[in-house]
C-alpha cells in the first residue's frame, strides 16, 4: 500500500534553511509527478512545489526562487530544499504523488513539522 515518510523538519530563524525528504512506497514512483504540500493551522492544505522530472519542475508564487524540489527515482525519495525561510512558510509538510494541482492519494504521512521564528 501506499507510504509515505517526511522527515527533516525542524525550528530555525527567519533567513534560514532547511531540507525536507520524503520516502515513498506502494505505487510507481519514478513515473509519478510528485509534490509538497503544506497545512498551516486553521488553513486548506496547499501545494507548494511539484516534480515532473528533474528537469520539470513548479513552485507556488509564495515560494518561487526560495523552495528546490529533486528527486531520486532508485530511492523512491523526493526532497524539498527552503532557503530564505519566512515566519509564514510555518506549516506542517507533507509529500505524495500528484495528479494535475491536487494529491492523487488520499493516504497521508505524518507529515513533518517547520517552524520558522521571525
């Protein structure tokens, strides 16, 4: 079945970096657009960047030119590099395969916590 493991959240001061990772198992992964996602709390959760391929890549305006999503198709693993970190990237962020703008499993993994400080 469908898995999915987030990691690599953590509290760091505005300005600063962090980089998610995401392990993924159950389904095709390397010919699967996979994507972050984020919940703020009292918010919808939203898509923040996705992957096509390592050279296909889409960001949410909030987050282009700061946030890198990659890939590693041979470790069914997709990062998330945040750089220029802001008080309102604090969220929850979560990973799964995307089907057009949306998640296509309605599976989620516990998600991984950042807390950016101003």
């Amino acid at each position: 079945q469908v898995h999915f493991v987030e990691s690599g959240g953590g509290l760091v001061q505005a300005g600063g970096s962090l980089r998610l990772s995401c392990a993924a198992s159950g389904f095709s992964f390397s010919i699967n657009t996979m994507g972050w996602f984020r919940q703020a709390p009292g918010k919808q959760r939203e898509l923040v960047a996705r992957i096509i391929s390592v050279d296909i890549t889409n960001y949410a305006d909030s987050v282009k030119g700061r946030f890198t999503i990659s890939r590693d198709n041979a470790k069914m693993t997709v990062y998330l590099q945040m750089n220029s970190l802001k008080p309102e990237d604090t969220a929850v962020y979560y990973c799964n395969a995307v089907t057009g703008w949306t998640h296509r499993y309605d599976y989620w993994g516990q998600g991984t916590q950042v807390t950016v400080s101003s």
